[in-house]
C-alpha cells in the first residue's frame, strides 16, 4: 500500500482525509461505481487511508464483468462461423465461455480481430465484402455513442455486411437494483465521471431523492476519490441527500447532448441480464426496430445456452457491496485472473481481480497468520 | 473500461460525411470521431473513449489525466495497431 507522503499530492490528500476524521461521527459504507474507481483505489491503496469506518465497497460498473456469460458463449458461436471476422475490445479476449476464450477460437482458426475504435470495423466491412463482420458490443453509457456510430454510418452508406452482438448496460438501473436489495449496506455513491461525460447527472436526482442516499459524481484519480469521498460524508453527516459533481472540470449536467441524440435514435432501453446479478428491468440498451439488420443476434439466430457460475463464487454478493473479495474461499486459491471462476475476476477492472493484481490476496494470509499466531500465543 | 484518453487534437478533417481528426497521445497519434464535439479545433485537447471524443479539457488536466491513466496502465487500447482502409494510406497521416 502507499502512504500519504507517497502522493503527488500528499498534502492535499492528508488535508481532505483530515476533514473526512473531524466531521465523522459514524461509520458509513460507500460504493465506487466505476471499474476505473476501483482499480485506482485498490491500485493506490485509497481505502487504506480513509479513516476507520469509511468502508469503499466496489460496485458493478465493470462491462467486461458483468457480460452474462450466456453472451460469451453466443460471441464464440459466432466467431467460430468460417464465414465470419469477429472483432472486439481487447479485454473481452480473455474472458473464458463454457468452452476457451476467444483466443482459443483464434489459435483454432477462427478470424479475431482486436479493433481500437468500433469505427475500424466499418473499414475491416468494405474491405473484407464477402465476410461478415460482426462487432462485440460491450460496454457502459460512455461506449454507446461510439457502436451508435457504428450502425448508423452503416445504414447510412449501405454496408450490409457489419452488424454488432449488443450486450450494452446502464449505471442508474444498476445503482437503484442495489438500493433496492433487502441485504443493501450502501448508504452513498461515487458516480461515475466518463459515464456522466456522455449522459450528464440528471437522471440520477430522482434516484438520489427516492432512496435518500446521496451521489456525488466523481473522477478516477486518487484526490478525486478522496475529495468525492468527502462530498459524500459531509452529506450523510449533515442528513441531506443530493446530486453533487466532484468532477466539474469534465462535465456538466447535461452531458454530450449530440452523443444522446444519436444513442436514443439506434438503441432503445430493453431488460439485461448482469453477470453474478441476474436480470435488472430496463438496464441496458437493445438496437431499435430500425435496426434489425445490423443485430447479430437475429441474423445468426445463435439458441440460448444455459450456463452457470460455479457455487462457490460471491462475485453477485461483491457486485452488490454486500461483501469483500477476501470472503470468498476461492479467492486466489482456486480463483486467479489466470483462471477466473467468476464475474469479479474476469477483468482487470473487477474487484477480485484488482484486489489481486495488488497483492491482497497475500495480505489476507498474512492477517490470518497473524491472528492465529496471537490465538497460539494466549493459549 | 470506460475511461476516455485526453489528447491534443492535431488536425481536422471530413471524411466519409464525419468530422474526424487526428489526436495526439503521448507519442501516439491516431483517428478520432469528432462528431460529438463539433466545435473542436486544432490545438484543442480532448477526451477520447474508443476513437471518439467526447468532450473537450483544457491543456493542465490533459496532462494530469494522461499521467494518471499512465501509472494506471490503463492506455493499452493505444497499442491496438490503426486499420487502414484499403486504397488509403491512413487519411492525414502518412507524410
Ligand atoms: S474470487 Fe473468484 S470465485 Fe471468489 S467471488 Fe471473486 S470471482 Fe467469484
């Protein structure tokens, strides 16, 4: 973990968890949305700083993790087809179906393309004319304007051969599904900074009024997670729930207003399954009536597969805040980013898999040590 | 995933009926959709999610958000190699 002094900004940093420890009373539990949020807080050890009692709890808001794996395996049936180049993000390769990961379909001849921009696929189309190429659209708010893009350039200059699987999910539903959950424990919210970019904060107020639980949308840098932090105590302490923005130098109320207009005229909202969470009512995007033609889910017509995470995995219970990485048997035992038995450890972005990569696993181990040392010692 | 790359906006172009332009990286320059940030010009910085910008940022948080997705490593999507269409030489950037 760092310390304080190792921040760039150190003394703002020990100056805001300062005024965290002098105006808290009680202990809170607060959740970072974003899967950036909390690679950066795991990665800077930010919750290690936080005052004792200020729980950060890791939210659902990596897309890699919450692909329902019934997608994954559609994606592969897809991509095995001769007469198909499939193209994706890069962190999607990895991600293992009920049978290998799309690097496997590759090694075995399937036509894998890793794309930057969902723009490259247009290019790969008119090059490639008697190929399919079908695009892996996954993602949050902040991709959907760019796979919008996609279909309706396609449309619009008669590429018949692209279409894209749309495995598209939304923050706010997944926030109130949370509140809604008998078991919750989260009493405050880092929204998500590159989200609220695209759709502004709006839609986040009423939630914020109905359960009384106050939102502040925040940046991925460790002083914004800090200072966001503080936003959401200052409010709980002072009982008022409401909208605020940490991170007004990047966007306003509104959003981008011509990335909305072009979303909501190619997607419209439609129920999605999360991984580890199940089905959340009118959580995700699915492509408009308009737009069949470009869906590859109709035009390959893959059948459901039924699938199922292993029983001894939480990710569901983590997804929610309901519990930590280090509650699960598994974790980094029999579950490593090498062989990811669930949801949180299929990215990098995930909880499980962040908590990983930093070495918690170890430090888990060594508190466990140390406690059954001090148990050895009294007897 | 969902983190957009800021980069300073070298050039500005239309093609195919988009605003499109060339963003600078780092050391990297590569095509972003400018749709949806009609007003950018050249010398603008902005913020870059999966080729399109999306919004604008002022010269001081470019650099600061730039460093901080770099010790996050969370720039890897840069090193995905630019498709080049087929009978182009990747539009405004080859010299
Ligand atoms: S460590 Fe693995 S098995 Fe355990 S909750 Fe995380 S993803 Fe599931």
């Amino acid at each position: 973990m760092k310390y304080l002094d190792e921040y760039r900004d150190g003394k703002i940093a020990s100056r805001i968890v300062d005024e965290i420890r002098s105006i808290q009373t009680k202990p809170w539990v607060i959740m970072e949305v974003c899967g950036g949020q909390t690679h950066s807080i795991v990665k800077n050890g930010v919750d290690y700083l936080l005052p004792r009692g200020i729980e950060l709890v890791h939210g659902p808001g990596c897309p890699v993790c919450v692909t329902p794996l019934e997608m994954i395996d559609k994606a592969h049936a897809i991509a095995r087809r001769p007469d198909v180049i499939f193209c994706s993000f890069g962190d999607m390769l990895r991600v293992p179906g009920s049978e290998g990961d799309l690097f496997t379909i590759k090694s075995e001849g399937g036509d894998i393309r890793v794309v930057y921009s969902p723009l490259d696929c247009l290019k790969i189309a008119r090059a490639n004319p008697d190929k399919q190429v079908v695009f892996f659209a996954v993602g949050f708010e902040t991709t959907a304007p760019a796979n919008a893009m996609l279909v309706s350039r396609a449309k619009q200059d008669g590429v018949r051969n692209v279409s894209i699987l749309v495995s598209h999910v939304l923050v706010p539903p997944s926030i109130a599904a949370i509140l809604q959950s008998p078991q919750n424990r989260v009493q405050g919210f880092l929204g998500p900074g590159h989200v609220c970019a695209i759709m502004g904060y709006r839609e986040y107020e009423p939630m914020s009024a109905r359960f009384k639980v106050p939102i502040v949308i925040t940046g991925f840098e460790p002083l914004d997670i800090l200072q966001g932090t503080l936003m959401v105590v200052r409010q709980l302490e002072a009982g008022r729930a409401e909208v605020e923005n940490e991170y007004s130098r990047i966007l306003d109320r509104e959003g981008n207003r011509p990335a909305q207009k072009l979303v909501a005229s190619v997607f419209e909202i439609a129920d999605r399954k999360w991984r580890g969470v199940g089905s959340i009512p009118k959580s995700g995007y699915k492509l408009r009536w308009e737009y069949r033609d470009y869906d590859a889910e109709k035009i390959f017509s893959v059948k459901e597969i039924d699938t199922r995470e292993p029983e001894i995995c939480i990710s569901g219970r983590i997804l929610r805040g309901i519990k930590k990485p280090h509650d699960c048997p598994a974790f980094g035992t029999v579950c490593t980013p090498q062989h990811p038995l669930g949801a949180t450890m299929v990215s990098a972005e995930g909880a499980c898999a962040a908590y990983y990569a930093y070495g918690r696993h170890l430090e888990s181990k060594r508190e466990e040590l140390e406690a059954m040392a001090s148990l050895g010692g009294a007897a | 995933m969902c983190l957009a790359i800021p980069g300073r906006v070298t050039e500005t172009f239309a093609k195919g009926g988009m605003l499109m332009g060339r963003v600078q990286f780092g050391g990297v320059t590569r095509e972003a959709c400018l749709e949806y940030v009609p007003e950018t010009q050249t010398g603008d910085y902005v913020l870059v999610h999966v080729g399109f910008a999306i919004s604008r940022v002022n010269e001081e948080e470019a650099r600061r958000t730039y460093q901080a997705l770099l010790e996050l490593d969370q720039l890897t999507e840069l090193d995905v190699p630019e498709v080049v269409e087929p009978g182009t030489f990747g539009q405004g950037g080859s010299e």
